[in-house]
C-alpha cells in the first residue's frame, strides 16, 4: 500500500494539474473570444472595403461622365469658333 507521504505527494500533484488544467480552460476561453473579436473586426472591415468599392465604382463613373460632358462640351465651342 502507499504510505501517508506517498498519498500527500501524489493529491499534491494532483491538485497542481486541476489548477494547470483550469488554468488552459481559461486560455483556451480568451482565445476564443479574443478570435471571436477578431472576426467580427474583420467582417465589420470587410463591410467597410466593400462599401469603399462601390464608391469608388460611382466615382469613377461620375468621373467618366463629365470628361465625356467637357469633351462634348470643348467640341461643340470649337466647332462653333469654327464657324
């Protein structure tokens, strides 16, 4: 049989892997929230690139509109010194 030492040494390590363990649970939880918030970072980011795209796109075709609109514009009052 074991002896008194022996069952005081072994609850001993016992009770210091319950603590470890515990102590990775809680690692393991903040890591989980902590890439929860990450993700939700991200998608929130995306949403903003996104949104940031379809600016641009209106820009840019704005943009394209009115050098269509001086170009017609330049023509027309060089066609009219023209005349």
């Amino acid at each position: 049989m074991y002896s008194t030492v022996m069952l005081l040494l072994i609850t001993i390590r016992l009770d210091d892997m319950e603590r470890l363990r515990q102590q990775d649970k809680d690692t393991i939880n903040r890591q989980n929230q902590q890439l929860a918030d990450y993700e939700s970072e991200l998608n929130m980011l995306r949403r903003r690139v996104n949104g940031l795209e379809q600016d641009l796109e209106h820009e840019a075709s704005e943009n394209k509109r009115l050098q269509e609109e001086l170009f017609k514009t330049v023509q027309v009052r060089e066609c009219g010194i023209c005349i």
